[in-house]
C-alpha cells in the first residue's frame, strides 16, 4: 500500500514539474519599428523608443506570432 502511495506521489510531481515548465516558456511579441514601418517578431519587450509593440498579444511559440502579423492591420505590407 505505501509502495503505490509513493509511486502516485512521484508520478504526480513529475506532471507537475513538466507542466510547471511548459507554463515558464518564452513569450513572441509583435514588434513595430517606428522609423522603418517594418513588423519583426521578438521574444523580449521592446526597451527602445523606436519598437513599439504592435497590437496587444503575446503569442506562445514563433510561428503563432508570424501569423498574427498577417492580420495586423501596421504590419501589412501595402
């Protein structure tokens, strides 16, 4: 009995240690060069005055934020 308690104790703290970790993971923005009127995707805010970020989300992985660059209305090439 305190064989399987232990052994559902362990499993359960290596879910959660995954998950902890998955949670942690990096952030994309959509960042907007003011002077260039160019759209970049970045992992870090902007610290500079000429990167704004454009629009208000924050996308989990690359390939998300570059998609949602094709909808904002900035970022569109004309």
């Amino acid at each position: 009995m305190k064989t399987i308690l232990i052994a559902s104790c362990l499993a359960v703290l290596a879910m959660t240690a995954a998950s902890a970790e998955t949670r942690s993971s990096t952030q994309y923005f959509i960042v907007l060069d003011t002077k260039t009127k160019t759209c970049t995707v970045a992992d870090k805010k902007p610290k500079t005055k000429t990167l704004k970020i454009a629009g208000d989300a924050t996308y989990r992985t690359q390939a998300e934020a570059e998609n949602g660059m094709k909808i904002i209305k900035v970022c569109i090439s004309k």
